[in-house]
C-alpha cells in the first residue's frame, strides 16, 4: 500500500460537491488539490469553504496543471463520458456520480477507457454502504434466509415544479431520464446488490402533475436469476417521502425504510412464524454500526486504490442498476413489453439514450 496520499480533483461544485470534499477530508490520505466548475463565481466559493488551493474552468487545463490521481465527476450525467475518458486518458483513476452515463453505451464507452488505461472507475451508489446493508447481503448470499420471493422497492420523493424549471432538468438531450434515472437508481441498486443480477424488466412511464418532458413516475416488474419477483415504484411528486426495500424470503421479510440514508435502526428482519427465536437471534445485525454514506463508499474505494486491490462489492458493477432502469425505460417504449438483459445487449434505441413515451394523466378527471 502506497504512503503517498491520493491527490484527489473535485470536477462540478454543485450541492452533491459538498459530500464529495467532506468525504475527501474525513479520509486521512487524500485531499483535495483543485476543483472545477464552469461557473467561476461558485467554483471560488467551494474552493473557499473546503479549503481547495486551486480552482479551474474547464477540466483538460485541470489535468494538465495538476496530474490528480483521482477526479471526482460530480456535474450533470451529460458531460460524464468525456470528462471521465478524459481523466482516465491523463492518467487519473475516476470517481463518477449516479447516474453514470445518459446512455449504456456511454457507460461502456466509458468502461472501456478505464480498462485500457488500467485505471479504476467507481460509480457512486452509496445506498449499498454501511454495516447494515453489509450484514443482510452476507445473511442472503449465505441462504441463512432462505430463497428470496416477492420485493417491493419504493422511491417515493417530493421535487416541486420549482425543481424542473431548473434547465438541464426534465429533458431527455440533457438530465437522459425523469426520477427513475436521477432518483430511483440508488434504491433499485441498493435491491440489486442484495438479489443479484436481473432476468427481465416490464416498464411503464407516467406524468401526473410536473410541468417535464420525461416521466415524473414510473412502475415496474422486475424479476431477479435467482428468482424474485419486485415491484418497483417510483415518484417526483410524493409529500411524505421516503425510501423503501421490502424483501419476503423463505424465512423472513427485511425492509429498511430511509430517505436519502440509513443506519440499523432504519433496517428489521421479520422472522416467518415458523422460525424459533434462536434462529432469528442469529440474524441479529452487528454490534458495532456504520451509516451508509460518501464517507464509507470513498473510504473504501480511496483503500482499494491505495492498496492496488480490485474496487470492494459497494463500488464495483456500474452497470448492474443502470441495465434495470434502461430496461424500464426501453420497456416503456414498447407498451410495456417484457425486456431481458438479451434484448438490452443488442437493442436498436436504447442503448444510446432512454427516450421513451411518457402516458400523460394530467387531463384525467379534472
């Protein structure tokens, strides 16, 4: 493991910035040695509270100045690809924001460079994170549950009209998706990284209140190899908000209810009746907690690299959710029809953008 610390550059200084140089800071060997932002003015005043000694208006200068070993994407998906290929070309490992990529073939445009440059690209889902998460997956990798059944995975948020006003947002050339892309992906990755790979996708886009271009709600079916079956709810125009995974076994129902993070106490394992209460106590989640978080997904990264290890299970798989939520989107373009990971590999529209009919219920019944 390398002494040096991680030279880290922080591209975008929007909110999700924040998280980003705080993570950074909480790590003892990184740092943040230059940010960048088209908007001078911001860039200063992020430069400003986190300490950053340099600030820069377009990434290629960045790279050239500073020779970061790592960068950290934090702008609109649409600018994702070229500066991740960027990065990766100058020799930097990349830390890219959710979605990925407005496109799968972006992500693997983008998967590719890494490769070739044998430098690691992360995504952050750091829905996955935490000891909680950690526990239950263990609990049903190892079939301590028994066979998973039936999941339910809830994104219900609330984004006032306010929210879509904002440019970039709500059309499919610039944000690549309404809240099933932007929002819903890290509760359908969250439900992937605990059932595994996907079978097939049916899909159906709705808008009901927002003034938007793409979906302000979707609803899908989504079955698992190992042979779950989910439904996937998800919404931009929900007043109680929350974020929730319900997952029936053979001998048990776990659900963790959050919003935009979780701790044990947002986890429970529900025992079937038939199970005795020495079995259940062995499901018990550890003693010692974690909180998912930027925190403990950059950590964990941050020592992969260090250490020249493969990037660990909470950051590996970019494309694993992404695939689900393109399968909706392409489901929906085909009247819901049923999508296979197949039918994704080689699809005709999909695969170079999500834009899919939106059924429009505004009108109905007022």
């Amino acid at each position: 493991m390398t002494e040096q610390n991680l030279r880290c550059a922080i591209v975008g200084t929007g909110a999700i910035a924040h998280h980003h140089a705080e993570a950074v800071a909480a790590y003892p060997h990184a740092e943040v040695v230059a940010a960048m932002d088209l908007d001078a003015d911001r860039a200063a005043a992020f430069a400003q509270r986190h300490g950053v000694p340099a600030t820069y208006g377009d990434v290629d200068t960045l790279l050239a100045e500073e020779k970061p070993d790592v960068v950290l994407i934090c702008t609109p998906p649409v600018a994702h690809r070229d500066q991740a290929i960027a990065s990766l070309l100058a020799g930097a490992h990349v830390v890219v924001e959710k979605p990925p990529a407005p496109s799968l073939d972006e992500l693997d445009q983008m998967r590719a460079a890494a490769a070739s440059a044998e430098r690691q690209l992360a995504v952050v889902f750091q829905q996955r994170t935490g000891t909680a998460a950690a526990h239950v997956k263990r609990l049903l990798d190892e079939g301590a549950l028994g066979r998973p059944l039936m999941a339910q995975c809830q994104t219900l948020w609330f984004r006032d009209p306010a929210y879509f006003a904002v440019p970039w947002r709500g059309k499919w050339q610039t944000e690549g998706g309404g809240p099933t892309l932007g929002h819903a992906i890290h509760q359908i990755d969250l439900l992937a990284f605990l059932l595994g790979d996907w079978a097939s996708v049916q899909g159906r886009l709705w808008r009901l209140d927002r003034e938007t271009q793409t979906e302000d709600a979707s609803t899908a079916t989504v079955t698992f190899t190992g042979g779950a079956v989910a439904q996937l709810s998800t919404s931009a125009v929900s007043p109680r908000e929350t974020s929730s995974i319900r997952i029936d076994t053979q001998k048990a129902t776990i659900t963790v209810d959050h919003l935009y993070g979780h701790g044990h106490e947002n986890w429970k394992i529900t025992p079937a009746p038939h199970i005795s209460d020495d079995e259940a106590a062995t499901w018990a989640l550890p003693e010692v907690e974690e909180r998912s978080g930027h925190d403990v997904l950059l950590r964990d990264v941050f020592d992969a690299l260090r250490a020249g290890d493969p990037l660990p299970q909470t950051a590996d798989a970019p494309a694993r959710s992404f695939e689900i939520v393109a399968a909706i989107y392409a489901s929906a373009a085909a009247d819901g029809a049923v999508i296979t990971p197949t039918d994704l590999d080689a699809h005709p529209t999909h695969r170079i953008g999500f834009e899919s009919p939106v059924t429009d219920q505004r009108e109905v019944g007022r």
